[in-house]
C-alpha cells in the first residue's frame, strides 16, 4: 500500500501539471 500512495501521488501531480 505504501508503494501505490507513492505512485498515486506523483502520477496524480504529473497529470494535473499537464
């Protein structure tokens, strides 16, 4: 579960700076 909250984070932030 950490690895994923990691993952959501930085996936998340990427798609919305886009």
């Amino acid at each position: 579960m950490h690895r994923d909250s990691l993952r959501n984070n930085e996936g998340s932030r990427k798609y919305q700076v886009r």
